[in-house]
C-alpha cells in the first residue's frame, strides 16, 4: 500500500511540475497600460504613457471603439509576436473623457 501511494505521490509531483513548466511558456502575460486610446473601424492601439510601449488592443469595435480618445487602463493578456504586442482586455478602466499629456518622467 505504502508503494503505490508513494509511487502517487511522485507522479502527481511530476504532473504538476510540468504543469507549472508548460504555463510559464504557453499561457500569455498579464499586463496593466494606461494611455489614450487610438484607432477606427477594428484596428485599435494604446501607447502606455509610462514605458512609451504601443500596444495594439484585440478587442472589437463595438466593445472599445466608442472610448477612441479617452484616457484607459487597459488590462489583460499580453502576446508578442516578433514586434507587435497584442493585448486582450480582461478589464477597461475608464480615467477621463480627454487624453491630457503626460509629462516626462523626471531621471
């Protein structure tokens, strides 16, 4: 009894860690951008006000198109395919109807 419940014990150990393994890889990174909505029709971006990174915003027009010009936090699931950073909102948080200039972060 004793070695079929270690013998259990070991290959669930090795399921999970291979679990672990293969999400770190596959499954995509959670991010937060804040920035001023751009975009029309169905293709929108956001350029993120504190690293100055664009990111292109999979979400249709329906959903996202009418906050084109309102100042967002955008978060959800980050995907980088060579230079293109795609992010798919799990949350919109609204900030201001305007987008005002940021000023640059001071070094």
């Amino acid at each position: 009894m004793r070695k079929g419940l270690c013998l259990f014990t070991i290959g669930m150990a090795a399921s999970i860690a291979g679990l672990s393994a293969q999400s770190t890889t596959n499954n995509p990174a959670n991010v937060a951008i804040i920035g001023c909505l751009q975009g029309a029709q169905k293709t929108f971006t956001l350029k993120d006000y504190r690293s100055g990174v664009s990111y292109q915003i999979d979400a249709d027009a329906e959903t996202i198109g009418w906050h084109v010009g309102h100042q967002l936090e955008i978060q959800g699931t980050l995907e980088v395919r060579g230079e293109t950073r795609r992010v798919k909102p799990t949350q919109v948080i609204y900030i201001a109807t305007k987008c005002s200039p940021v000023e640059p972060a001071a070094k």
